[in-house]
C-alpha cells in the first residue's frame, strides 16, 4: 500500500510538472554541447562545456519560467570563492530559452539582462 501511494505522488509532480527528470542540450559549437539536468527533487546540474564543469544547483517553476540557482566553485583561481547564480527559461512547447540571470554580488542578487542577439535554446 505504502508503495501505491508512493508512485501515485510520483506521477501526481509528473503530471504538475513535465520538466521533471529531463535532460536539456544546447549546442554551443559543432564540438561544445552543454546538458541541464532537471531531477525529481528539484536538483539540477548544468554541465557548461566551455568551462568543462558540472555546475550544481536547484530548480523552480513558476508559470512558464524555469529558475536555476546554481553554485560556480570551478575556479580556484578565486581562492576557493563561490559565485551564486539564477539563471532564467522560458518554457515554450518543447524548448527552454535563455531569457537573463542574476548574480549575487555583496549579499545581493543583481539582474543582467539579456543582449538580443543571444539566443540560447536547449
């Protein structure tokens, strides 16, 4: 019974949310592709080809729009300092664009909009 109940909630989030345990690719060049991995407990990780990094973070939905918060500690350059991201979707039928981010800069999330002529789809 225990189990029954358990696979019902289970599709109950899958129903409420399709992005849930997807897999994303964005192809940067013909050899850099990055993966966003959404998962069933709202963790998510963003492998950015360029940085040959795996980011790792959470998730949100709210409406259409798709919130990563996400740790950057690929630098130790930066003295072991960690860089905090949101990164911003729309989700439009089968794709996430790319639409902004903040950064938390001195205990503050700060926006950075968007050029026009970026145009990142997963």
């Amino acid at each position: 019974m225990k189990t029954i109940i358990i696979l019902v909630n289970l599709l109950l989030l899958l129903v409420k949310n399709p992005i849930v345990n997807t897999t994303w690719v964005y192809h940067v060049s013909k050899s850099c592709v990055n993966i966003l991995k959404l998962k069933a407990n709202k963790s998510a990780t963003l492998y950015d080809c360029e940085l040959n990094y795996t980011l790792k973070g959470s998730y949100r939905v709210s409406k259409d729009t798709l919130q990563l918060i996400l740790k950057d500690d690929s630098h130790p350059e930066d003295g072991g300092k960690s860089a905090y991201y949101k990164d911003y979707y729309l989700i439009k039928s089968a794709h996430l664009r790319y639409i902004g981010e903040c950064k938390l800069t001195n205990g503050k999330w700060k926006y950075t909009q968007v050029k026009p002529s970026v145009n990142i789809i997963y």
